[in-house]
C-alpha cells in the first residue's frame, strides 16, 4: 500500500510518498479501504509543529489555531 509519512515537523516538502504492507487484522480487527481523506486544522497544525512536539501526550482534540 502507499503512505505518506513524515519525521520532522515542517510544510509539504517534509512528506514523503513511501510504500508499506498491507497491515493484517487482528482478532476483532478489519481493515479498510479509504479512497480519498480530508485535512483537517489539526492535522497540519500537529505536522507542523505547532501542536507541541511530536510524540508529546499534549491533547490536539482540545487545541485550536491562534486567532
């Protein structure tokens, strides 16, 4: 399957298309097709740094952009 993935906070040109298996569900567990996804503000302000750092427990349910 394709991915976009990213190691570093930053714009667009710190993401990257990369290939990956195909996940294997587990026990209870499906896997599904998506077709198209949204962005949303949290998830450029999360890739962006500006969500606190990256793999920190800070909420980003919660955070909104400064006005």
């Amino acid at each position: 399957m394709k991915a976009i993935v990213y190691r570093d906070n930053g714009g667009p040109d710190v993401l990257r298309l990369v290939e990956r298996d195909l996940p294997v569900p587990g026990p209870g567990e499906v896997r599904v097709r998506i077709a198209v996804s949204g962005v949303n503000p949290t998830d450029w302000q999360a890739r962006s740094g500006a969500a606190g750092p990256r793999g920190s427990r800070r909420s980003l349910r919660t955070w909104t952009a400064p006005a």
